[in-house]
C-alpha cells in the first residue's frame, strides 16, 4: 500500500512541474488562461494525468506531447531521478511509472 506521505509528497511536486514546465513554455500568463479553459484542476491533474493529457491534446493537438515531456522531464528533475524517454510515449503511464519509481525507493530507503 502506498505510503501516504509519499503520495502527497509527489502530488505537490508533480503539480509543481506542471506549473513550471507550462510558465516556462508559454509564459505565466498563458498557463494561467490556459488553467482557465481545461476541464482539469491542477490539483486534480495527480489523481488522473490521463483526462490533463486529453486536455491538452484538445487544445494543442500534437504539440501536447512536446508539452507534456516538458512536464516529465521537470517532474525527474524536481525528484532527483534520471529522465528516460520512451518511444511508445503515453504521458498517464509515464506519471505512474516515475510514481511507482518514488514508491518504491521510499519503501528500499
């Protein structure tokens, strides 16, 4: 079972790279309207990447992905692990496989 602190833990810092990588690719003021228009809280993005995911590509269509790496990317960053790209690339398995990742070297520590 997951360690509920750690869940949180990963939750603040997830959204936290959203809110980065998004400032950093299309500004402040475009993230905010950009907030504006999805469908998605940004605190509900952890609970369900998949629906932002779908947000996005909406709005941006293929460029959602260049966005959406950004945001992993980020995310390893701000947790201390090494990015690796995948080729089958599906932005909810990647969350959740750097989740399980952050998981599992919680329990090991």
């Amino acid at each position: 079972m997951p360690n509920l602190k750690t869940t949180i833990y990963f939750d603040k810092v997830f959204t936290d790279a959203i809110n980065d990588a998004l400032n950093s690719i299309l500004g402040e003021s475009v993230a905010k309207a950009l907030f504006y228009h999805l469908n998605v809280k940004l605190e509900e993005i952890p609970e369900n990447p998949s629906r932002f995911a779908v947000e996005l590509e909406n709005i941006f269509g293929e460029g959602a992905s260049l966005i959406e790496r950004s945001i992993i990317k980020n995310l390893c960053l701000k947790l201390g692990l090494e990015y690796q790209a995948i080729n089958e690339f599906d932005f909810a398995d990647h969350i959740e496989h750097i989740k399980k990742q952050i998981l599992k070297l919680e329990r090991s520590g």
